[in-house]
C-alpha cells in the first residue's frame, strides 16, 4: 500500500520524519504564539488528489532533512 500512497499524494512522496519534526518544533516555539485553535495538516496535499482535477506528474519536492539522527525505514525509501 505504501507505493501505491506515494503516486497518491500530490508531492510524489511521504512524509519523512523530520517534515513531521519540524512542524511540531514550530509550533512548539515563541513564533507560534498567536497560533490558537487550529490543525496543522503535515499530509503533503493528500486530500487535493482527486480523479476530477489530477494533478500533473513532477519531479519530487525535496524533503526537509534537517535531523541528523533520523534514519529513513526501509519500506519509505526510494525503489
């Protein structure tokens, strides 16, 4: 199911750790101060890939690598 997500989402892959990281250490800051009552969805536009309006293939967003601790699973690395 995994591969299957990946050509599902408009930025042509998951999700890494350290997108997920990086948002919660946002929100977790003084610079979120203002930030009340909502959801921050770290979901890559899911949601927007619908049959009636398919999104264009493209070469693959970069992802945010900024941990140096974290090790991508196997079943998220690239064929």
């Amino acid at each position: 199911m995994i591969p299957w997500l990946k050509r599902h989402v408009p930025l042509r892959r998951l999700g890494t750790e350290s997108e997920v990281s990086a948002a919660i250490c946002f929100l977790l800051s003084p610079g979120a101060a203002f930030i009340t009552g909502v959801t921050l969805a770290i979901d890559g536009g899911a949601p927007l890939d619908t049959p009636l309006f398919p999104i264009a293939d493209h070469g693959r967003s970069a992802a945010f690598d900024g941990f140096h601790r974290s090790v991508t699973p196997d079943v998220l690395k690239e064929d």
